[in-house]
C-alpha cells in the first residue's frame, strides 16, 4: 500500500513539471532560444578570442653570433615562429626558472622545423660563444633551432630596450650585477610579434616565463601561429 503512494506521489510530481516546463521548452525552441544560449555565445567567443592573435608590429632586427660562431639575423628564422628571451648565463635569479620554461617549450615542439628559440645575452663580455655553448650542454637543449646569441654590449642593450621593449640593464646593487625582464616574446612566420589578448581584451604584449600560465599559454598560441 505505501509502494502504491510512493508511486502516486511521484507520478503527480512528473505531472506538476511537464506542465510547468514543457511550455516554456516548446517556446524556447520555436524562437531559437536553445542555440542563443549564453553558454553557446561564451564558447563561441572564447574560442575566437583564442584564435585571434594580436599583431604587434615587426620585431626588432638582430645579427649576433650563436653558440657555434655563426651569424644569426632575423632572416634565420624567417618562415618560423620562434620564442625570444633576454637573460646571461651567471644569473642567480630568474634565468634558471626561464631556462626551465623554454625547456618546457622546446619539448613541446621538439622535431619540427618550423619552431625555434633564441636567447639574448645581456652579458656578452662574459658570455662568448664557448660559454654559451657550454650553458647550452649544461642545460640539456637538444634542437638545433635553439640559438644563444651574444655581440656587441650596447647593440643587445638597445634591441632589448629600445627594440622590444623588455628592460635589461646593468646594476652593481644586485645579485649578479643585471636585471632584465622574465617576459618572453612570440614572433610568427612573417616577423611579427604577435600576443593573445587578456580577460578585459587588451593585448598582453608578451608572455609571463616564469609563470605556469604564461608558459601554456604561449604554447598553445604556438600552435595557433603554426597552423597559420
């Protein structure tokens, strides 16, 4: 007997709701409501804003000598998306966080040949081609399209603060003498940097290299700029 109320009880409620609801779906459903969701447009537009990458304008042009003795220009990486970074080989700070980050990266995009870094010493009068190449061994970069680059002490202070915008400097004040930015850069195919845009839809620039987030973001915009 309470199994037959128990039945009744629930049959009424099921009764209750189609009553309520099924109106409300129909109508829904008549005006196209169902696809104009406010979930479907956020996906719709999250997606898009993912895609859409920002140009900046034209990087900086460069030609420095790599870890191999090599002249390395602009021209080197042309038709590539490459990763840009300022750091110095003796730096105590954030240079082996950085290092790990573009670790993290190359790993990421070891083997394809439309991908490559560069690492910009702010310390060339320490860091010549054979230190270089050592920190290079030292830190366990295999590809080939990872060049250290060092050269003329003032050009490289320019290129980083007049060219691209990431402070470095020189300061006896702090721990291994120059401060110089975390931030990494990311240049397509054609030469120019290019950035996603941040929650309130203004460019970021650059990416964050000692962060988790900016390390994954810029991997997946990577992407992006190699499938363009």
């Amino acid at each position: 007997m309470f199994k037959n109320k128990s039945y009744i009880g629930i049959a009424f409620i099921v009764l209750i709701f189609g009553i309520y609801a099924v109106p409300k779906i129909v109508s829904r459903i008549q005006n196209s409501d169902v696809v104009k969701a406010d979930r479907l447009d956020k996906l719709s537009s999250d997606s898009n804003a993912e895609v859409a990458l920002e140009k900046i304008g034209p990087a900086p042009k460069f030609d420095l000598i790599n870890q191999d003795g090599k002249k390395v220009t602009n021209e080197t990486y042309k038709g590539k998306v490459y990763v840009l970074e300022f750091f110095f080989t003796t730096c105590p700070s954030i240079c082996p966080k950085m290092n790990q980050s573009m670790l993290i990266i190359e790993k990421k995009f070891f083997g394809n040949p439309n991908f490559g870094i560069v690492s910009i010493t702010i310390d060339p009068m320490h860091d010549t081609p054979e230190v270089l190449k050592s920190h290079a061994e030292l830190i366990g970069v295999k590809s080939s399209n990872w060049n250290f680059l060092t050269g003329d002490r003032q050009t490289i202070f320019d290129l980083a603060n007049k060219g691209f915008n990431l402070y470095a400097g020189e300061n006896s004040k702090v721990n291994g003498g120059f401060e110089h930015s975390g931030m990494f850069a990311l240049i397509d195919k054609n030469g120019n940097i290019r950035c996603r845009k941040d929650e309130f839809g203004n460019p970021i620039l650059y990416y964050d290299g000692l962060d988790k987030k900016g390390v994954r973001d810029i991997q997946q915009d990577i992407s992006i700029l190699l499938a363009e």
